[in-house]
C-alpha cells in the first residue's frame, strides 16, 4: 500500500477506512519492561509465525479521536478513559497493560506528528486513533507470551455508519458476540472475529448491523454491532442497557452525564427486545458511531419503527449536538473531557 498525501485527500467525503500516514508510535515489552517507544514511518508489523497473537489472539485494542477545532488546534476526547480500559482489557488476557500516563503521550505524539491529516473543523470528520497490544512471543500451547508490542497508528475518518445522522436499520442475531463470564467487557480483537459472520449476514439482508441479545435468555438488549444502544422513553428518560458482557463505552458514560445535564433522566437497566414500545428515539453510541440513530429494529421478522426511518429525532439530535460541541472544541464540557493536543 502506498503512503497516503494530505494533498490527494477529500477530507469533505471521508469514509471509515485506513490510510497509510506517515507516522505511527511504537513500544516493546521484553524482560519484564517497556522499553522506551518512538515514532515509526514503517507501517508493516514483523511478527514470528508462531506469536501468540496470531494463533490464540492474545490481542486488545482502543479506538478514540482527534478533532480539529474552529480556531485551528486540536482535541482529544477523555483519552485517561482509553488508557485505563486499556489496561483493564490488558489484564483480562494476562497482558502488561500500558502505563497510563505513557499512553496519552504517545496519542499527543503520533497525532502531531500527522497533523496535515486531521480533517479541517468545518469537515465534520475527525482522526480516528487506533492504539493496541499483542502478544509477540513463539509460543505453541496455549499461554501468555513475555513479549509485547504497544502500537498506534490513526488515519482520518467520517461517518462510520453510511449517512452519519440519517437513521439505519438494524437486526436481531441468533449468533452471540460474547459469552456471559467472557471477554465482553473487554476490547479484544476474538469479540470482533466472533461478531463478523452475524454483522455480514445483517449486511447482506439490508441492515446496517445486528443488535445483540444477551447470552444467556437472548432477551435482553447487549449492544449493537461496534456500538452500545440508548432509547429515549416517551416520558424522556434516556435508557441503556446494563450488562456484564458489553463494552463499557466512554460515549454512553458521557452521554448519561449530558443527558442528566439536559433534562433526561438518565438510566442503566436491562432493556428486554419486546420492551421497545417505550422508546420514542434509539441510537448507537461509540466513538466511531458518534451518535447513529436507529431508525428501526427488526426481530423475528417483526420490524419495529422508532422515531422515522428517516428523520433524526429531536432528542437524540440535541445529544449529538451537545456531545459533538464539545469534543470539537465548541462549547465546554464537564472539567477534564478534553485535553488539548
Ligand atoms: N461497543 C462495542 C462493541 C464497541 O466496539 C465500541 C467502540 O469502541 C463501543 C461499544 C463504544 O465504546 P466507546 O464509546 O468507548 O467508543
Ligand atoms: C470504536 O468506536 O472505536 C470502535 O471500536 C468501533 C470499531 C470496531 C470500528
């Protein structure tokens, strides 16, 4: 793949792919420590043919964003969020999390170095910042490795979900993406290979992507694809799932402040399929979702319409106009969500 110019880009019509910048950062752990990390221009990873992470996925990742503000600086969105998941997810697969504080340095540093390609303000898009750890050692049992890489790359980005605030249909899966006592809660590369069969059968049916039930009764509402789900009830309470087995989103964290902050009360609760009669709006929230809404759920070949197929609801508009206010630099947020490039 050729290295990609800032000057052959149309940042006004960006998709959700990558390209390959000129800068990534990377770390290594041998002996029982980080040795100190740098910015790198080689975008191939070599790896032995028996590290682990290629055969047993000893892998987790994070994913956050850089913004381009009006007055031409740039800002991170709760990136002590990422680092502390990052950790959490590193321990549950046995790995050497990265040190906080390391972390958020390294992001400053990789999107500097790539400044020419974060997307202008007025763009609407933003660069996508993709940090993550594998396990590197050869090894042909199943166990941790005592090698690591820490690596980000990033590369601009716009709407994750095609029409950004146009809503999309989504489906029910029979298949799960994660077990109840599994990896759920954890960004770990095996939740997306095992969420790839369901998402691509939900695409080829017309669906944006698959709502995911719970594991155990397949009743209840997980999330939704690369996201997690909200409802807004009639009566404005804003509702999403609470649930062992789903990714505990910086986004939903922040959207129940804002929403609290906005008048609608917000609420954790299990949320069965055959509640949604209550919800006058849905969306997806994530950091490549932003705030997608979902115009309809299909479930057992019953469709279920929220809102309008069309048209984003009111509610769910002054959540991503508040969110993204904020993370682009627009209007201020609650003390410490943005840190400034
Ligand atoms: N759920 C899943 C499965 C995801 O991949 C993501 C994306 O990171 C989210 C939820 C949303 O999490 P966040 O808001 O931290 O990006
Ligand atoms: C994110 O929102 O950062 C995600 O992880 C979604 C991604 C898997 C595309």
């Amino acid at each position: 793949m050729s290295k990609a110019k800032a000057a052959d880009i149309d940042f006004n019509s960006l998709d959700f792919s990558y390209k390959d910048l000129p800068y990534r950062y990377q770390a290594e752990y041998h002996n029982g420590q980080w040795e100190p990390g740098e910015l790198t221009t080689d975008s191939n990873v070599q790896l032995s043919e028996a590290a682990v992470v290629l055969h047993y996925g000893q892998e987790v990742f994070e994913g956050l964003k850089a913004y381009r503000r009006k007055d031409g600086g740039v800002n991170l969105f709760r990136p002590d969020r990422n680092a502390k998941r990052m950790r959490q997810s590193a321990e549950r697969l046995l790995m050497p999390g990265y040190p906080e504080a390391d972390f958020i340095e390294a992001v400053k540093e990789v999107v500097k170095a790539n400044s020419d390609f974060i997307p202008p303000y007025e763009s609407g898009g933003s660069l996508y910042i993709r940090p993550f750890l594998i396990g590197t050692s050869p090894i042909v049992g199943v166990k941790p490795g005592n090698d690591f890489i820490f690596r980000i790359y990033v590369t601009p980005v716009g709407a994750y979900y095609p029409g950004g605030l146009r809503p999309t249909a989504f489906v029910t899966s029979e298949f799960d993406r994660a077990a109840h006592g599994g990896t759920g809660q954890a960004k770990v590369g095996g939740n997306y290979a095992a969420s790839m069969l369901p998402g691509e059968e939900a695409h080829r049916a017309g669906f944006s992507d698959v709502v995911y039930l719970d594991p155990r009764e397949h009743h209840y509402i997980e999330e939704l694809g690369s996201a997690n789900f909200f409802g807004i009830t009639k009566d404005g309470q804003f509702k999403t799932p609470k649930s062992p087995s789903i990714l505990p989103s910086i986004t939903k964290f922040s959207l129940l402040e804002l929403a609290e902050e906005m008048g609608m009360h917000p609420v954790e609760t299990p949320i069965g399929i055959d509640e949604l009669d209550q919800f006058e709006e849905a969306g997806a929230m994530g950091t490549a979702a932003v705030i997608s809404p979902v115009g309809s759920i299909t479930h057992q070949a019953k469709k279920h319409v929220f809102y309008s197929e069309t048209e984003v609801g009111p509610k769910t508009k002054a959540l991503y106009d508040r969110l993204t206010a904020i993370q682009y630099g627009d209007e201020k947020g609650p003390a410490g969500w943005v840190v400034d490039v």
